[in-house]
C-alpha cells in the first residue's frame, strides 16, 4: 500500500518512517506540512517528495494517508482525507471530544474506505501473549483491574508542550489510549464510568528548551482516579496523572477467578508479561510468541485487512468509543454521575503469531 504522511514532526520522523520502512506492504510515498520547511526536511531524510497538504491529496499515487497532527486537527484532517478518496490512519485520539468524531463515523459508513486509528501497541507481542493466556483461561473469568499512569507532565522535556494541558489534552486524553484500548481488546467493550479529577495547578512553567522558563495555561483536569464496569462483568480502577512525581504502583494489572496477570506498559510494543495461579502462586514470566512489532504495526495490519477484504483490528469503531470512555471519565468527574455508556465496538480477534507482512526490522 501506498503511504503518504500528514504532520511532519518528531513522531513521523522517529516513529512512522522506520515503522513503515519495516512491513513489506507499505511504502512511503510524499509527505506533508503546513511547516513547508518541516516538509522538506523530512522528505529528504525519507528519500521521497514533499508536498502541501492540498498536494498529497490530490496525488493519485497515495492509497492512505497518515495523519500525524496535533489532536485538534485531527478530526479535520481525517474527514479530508476520507474525502479525497483516500484510506486514513490517524495518531490516537480520534478527535478531541466524541461529538466532533461523530460526523466522521457517519462520513465513513458512505464509503468504502478504511479508517484506522492508534494506537497500535495493542498488537504488540505482549497484549497478544495476554489476549492469549485470556482466551485460554489461565486466569479464568475476569474479575477486575488495575491501571495506571502517572508522571509529572510534559513541560520538561517536550519542546511545545502547551496543547498537553488544553483541551484535547491531559493526561487522560494523551495517555489514556494506550491503556483503555488494550483493556478493550483483552476485555471487550466498556459499559459504565464513574470518576473524579482535579487540577492540580493553573498554571505550570515550562523547563524544556526552547520555551525554558516560560508559562502556560492549564485548561484540563491533570489527576482522574475512575472506576470504569465492563460488558462482561469486570470492573477496575482507572488512574492518569500529570500531577505524580513517582510510584510504585502496577501499569496494568488483570485479576480472575483463577489466577492474575501482571500486564506490560500498554505504550509498548513488547513484555514482560507475568502470571500466577491458584495452582502456582509464584509470579512466572510468560514467552512472546508474536512479533514484537513497532509503530506502523497498526498501518501495516489495516492495509493486509484491505488486501483480504477482512476486518481491521485497529478499526475506527474501538477507537470512537475509547473517546467516549474518555469524554465519560471527564464528564463523570465534574458531575459525580455514573455515566451509561451509548458506543460500543466488537472485540478485535488475536493477531496470528505469523504474519507474511512482516519486516525484518519490526522489532
């Protein structure tokens, strides 16, 4: 499949052009920016053309379009991609609020076209090697759950980290997919969420270069503790936080009526992946046997769905009502309500353990 990328920045750079440079069912054709001068430089790194926005849209050469910019443009963006009659794939979120995603659901049932969304760890070696050890009832019937994010922000390392603490943003939104979109391919669907949330200072001053010293507003809750009830029974505990300087406490953690499974960073592609039984108590490391994979993963796996007129496990749908989790999980926390959920999604199945799509470099 034939690639162009929208957003030209650290996360192309670093991520999707190795990414796609490593599944022999992408190519990278063009990429674009309104930053022409971000363009050019990527384009030369990747040995392909640059291009405006407008241009890339109109190329006939594109298959799909990678959409790499900031999370408000990303609703936008997608909606003119699926226009131009092209495939889309976009960074996590969706969209800043499930509302705005909304008419690009309704956009997308029109066509033919796919609409993929990260993130992607997902089908990572290590949510597959727990998606396996659930479907085979290692632990048996899942009961509950833990998860977990917590730092002290972005403003001492990103070079612009303004929109993490406006709207679209937090660490919720910025965070939170990587955590609710394995909970959702382990346990299905989300049925209801309570919550609450605070911010912990108004105004945060930047330490990273090149805006050092500088101040920034915050228009977004920066600690949410939620407890979120899932269509097959299990309920867990929520936690994403920009307020915490450190913590000992478990990234992810799955627990049933068998046994439990420590899970890994869900921001990742690979393990360790521990479990515990009644029968054997001692926490044991369990193999990978997927690829590991890397970013492009997702891109890689929806372009083999096309070819084969199958499913995408990245589908828009897991993706609109991961936002609407998060939109909940904000909603909740200002309201003291128990939110009903509206949006449900299919369980994505396991990725098979081989995949004739794979590079040598994925992982």
């Amino acid at each position: 499949m034939r690639i162009g990328i929208i957003g030209c920045g650290d996360i192309a750079r670093k991520a999707y052009v190795p990414g796609i440079a490593a599944y022999h069912n992408l190519q990278l054709t063009a990429v674009a920016d309104q930053d022409h001068e971000r363009a050019s430089s990527l384009a030369c790194e990747a040995h392909v053309p640059a291009c405006t926005v407008d241009e890339l849209l109109r190329r006939d050469d594109i298959d799909a379009v990678v959409n790499l910019t900031t999370p408000a443009a990303h609703a936008s963006v997608n909606r003119d991609i699926l226009a131009s009659g092209k495939h889309a794939y976009a960074e996590k979120p969706l969209a800043i609020s499930a509302p705005e995603a909304a008419p690009l659901i309704t956009q997308l049932r029109k066509s033919s076209l796919r609409l993929g969304c990260a993130p992607d760890t997902a089908l990572g070696a290590g949510i597959q090697c727990c998606r396996q050890l659930l479907d085979s009832g290692a632990i048996g019937e899942p009961l509950s759950f833990t998860a977990c994010m917590a730092g002290p922000g972005h403003e001492s390392w990103h070079p612009a980290p303004h929109f993490y603490y406006q709207r679209g943003g937090g660490p919720l939104y910025d965070m939170g997919p990587y955590y609710l979109t394995a909970l959702v391919h382990l346990l299905g669907p989300a049925e209801s969420v309570c919550a609450m949330g605070k911010r912990s200072w108004d105004e945060r001053t930047i330490t990273s270069q090149p805006l050092a010293g500088s101040t920034m507003q915050v228009d977004i809750d920066t600690h949410l503790n939620a407890c979120l009830r899932f269509q097959c029974g299990a309920i867990g505990s929520v936690i994403m936080s920009f307020d915490t300087w450190r913590h000992h406490l478990p990234r992810l953690e799955m627990h049933g009526r068998e046994g439990s499974l420590a899970l890994p960073d869900p921001n990742t592609f690979a393990g360790p992946v521990l479990l515990n039984t009644r029968s054997n108590p001692q926490w044991e490391e369990q193999e990978l046997r997927h690829p590991i994979g890397r970013r492009g993963l997702g891109l890689a796996e929806m372009a083999d769905a096309i070819a084969n007129d199958r499913p995408h496990r990245t589908h828009c749908d897991i993706a609109y009502h991961v936002q609407e989790i998060m939109d909940a999980i904000h909603h909740a926390a200002s309201s003291s309500e128990t939110i009903t959920l509206m949006t449900s999604c299919q369980r994505p199945e396991p990725l098979p353990e081989v995949l004739s799509w794979r590079g040598d470099a994925d992982d």
